[in-house]
C-alpha cells in the first residue's frame, strides 16, 4: 500500500511509477504509484532527464547523521526533497528490483541477480519483472546503467548502454570505476541513467570506527558532485538508499528512540532535485 502524501513518506515500489509519469514512459501498472510530491515539483522544473542514484545502505537516519559530510547530495536536498522512503527488503538485489520495477520482492520474485534469468525463462514478458530503464527503452528513450557486473549483464541487450564493473575488495576503487562508466554512458545523453554506488555498505561490514563510515560517505559525495558537475540542466537526480545500514549492533549502539524506530521501520533517504 502505498504511504499517505501526508506523512511525506513513500514505498520503493513508488519510484519507478514517478519515473514513467515524469518521462511519459509506457508501462504496464505496477504495485506502486507516482509519488506525488515529485510530480508536484518536477511539474514546476520541467525535467527532461532522470539520473537514479541508488546508494547502498543509506537509511535516512543514517543520511541525516551524515547529510554535512554529503554537501551535494544535502544541495539537492536543500532545494529539492528529503523523503522518508521505506525499504521492502533487508538486502540489495530484491530492494533494487523493486525500485526499478515497482513490484514488491513476494511479486518479482528476484532474491539474486540468477533470479532475473530464471524468471525470464518461466516467461520473458512478466511485466513485473521488466525494470523502468527497460520501458524506456522500448518507448524510443535512451537509457543506461552503471552497476556491478551481474547486474549489467541481466540487462545486456536490453537498454542502450549497460556497464558493469567487477567487484574487487578495494571499494573505494570501485564506485571510482562506477563514476568513470557513469561519465562514459552520459556522453550518450540519456534520458534516463541508473546507478549504484557501494561503499557505505562495504564498509559497515568490515569497519567498527564512525570515522570509517564518515569516510565512506565523502568518497559516496565526491563521486556524486562529480557525476553531477556532468549533468545536462533540467536533470532531475534521485538519490535513494536500497536498504537501513547493516551489522546494526555496531551502528545503532548510540542511536536516538527516532533512529532506531527509523531502522526498525525500514525507512532510507529518498532525495530528488532538479539540476
């Protein structure tokens, strides 16, 4: 069900519904519906373009502990929207499917990326398992993806431009790799672009130091400034976190009563402005 308007709240399966009305894309209805107060804003902006940015493990509390260590993504915040977005999933692949599909995961049924593959061959055109840059391209707009090497090979064929980058242990370097295919796609101009970036997640896992996870959320922001200086005007940038941080026993040790109602409720930071 999704969220009231009022409570400024929204579900994943709410952002590629947005998406397709935003940019007139064709799509068999989803689970979620359009969030109305994007479309609220962008009707006044005129975006033409969509740039998604999926950041691993940004929970909205997490984000507003760390909004002063992410000054472009608080820029867009500050001029745009700060949503509290609930998460269907505790992991990446199944929350990443229904923030590009619009279905929840009990309907998509992709729990990891082979799950895409299987699905397809139990039947190719289940629309609930097509995601939005999918029917933007079979609408005649260009679209593209950059994300880990798996995930770009699903969609290999499918979309204009699909880069994948493989996962190595230095994650620093590969959300740098991540950018560089980003700034590769966006010289083809499209209409829409996905993307992934990692390195908050990874380093909630192998790091007990804030100071480490405050690191991870500069490189996250460098990474983002850059993709942005990139950007064509009258884009509209989606900033949204797949899932509450992991390996809470560490992280939630000092949290507030609010924090950690946020975590258990499953709420990630979902921000969208217009450049």
């Amino acid at each position: 069900m999704n969220c009231p308007d009022t409570d400024n709240e929204c579900i994943q399966v709410d952002i590629a519904p947005t998406i397709s009305k935003i940019l007139h894309i064709p799509m068999i209805a989803p689970s979620g519906k359009p969030i109305q107060k994007i479309l609220d804003y962008t009707g006044k902006k005129k975006c033409r373009k969509i740039v998604l940015i999926i950041v691993d493990s940004l929970g909205f509390s997490l984000y507003k502990r760390l909004e002063k260590h992410m000054p472009a993504i608080k820029k867009i915040a500050d001029t745009g929207l700060l949503i509290k977005c609930r998460s269907v999933a505790d992991k990446t692949t199944p929350a990443i499917a229904s923030i590009f599909s619009g279905y929840y995961p009990e309907e998509h049924m992709i729990q990891k990326t082979e799950d895409l593959y299987y699905e397809r061959v139990k039947n190719k055109d289940n629309p609930k398992i097509k995601s939005i840059l999918e029917w933007a391209h079979e609408a005649g707009l260009r679209s593209s993806i950059a994300i880990e090497s798996e995930g770009a090979a699903a969609l290999s064929g499918r979309i204009d431009t699909s880069s994948g980058v493989r996962d190595v242990s230095d994650i620093v370097e590969y959300d740098r790799k991540i950018t560089e295919a980003v700034f590769k796609s966006l010289k083809n101009q499209p209409h829409l672009m996905a993307i992934h970036l990692r390195t908050i997640d990874r380093i909630a896992h192998t790091e007990d130091k804030w100071k480490s996870i405050i690191g991870a959320a500069s490189c996250i922001n460098k990474n983002i400034d850059m993709i942005i200086n990139e950007m064509e005007p009258c884009t509209l940038v989606i900033v949204c976190g797949d899932h509450p941080i992991h390996s809470s026993q560490k992280w939630l040790k000092m949290a507030s009563d609010e924090e950690i109602n946020n975590y258990d409720n499953k709420y990630v930071a979902l921000i969208a402005g217009c450049i």
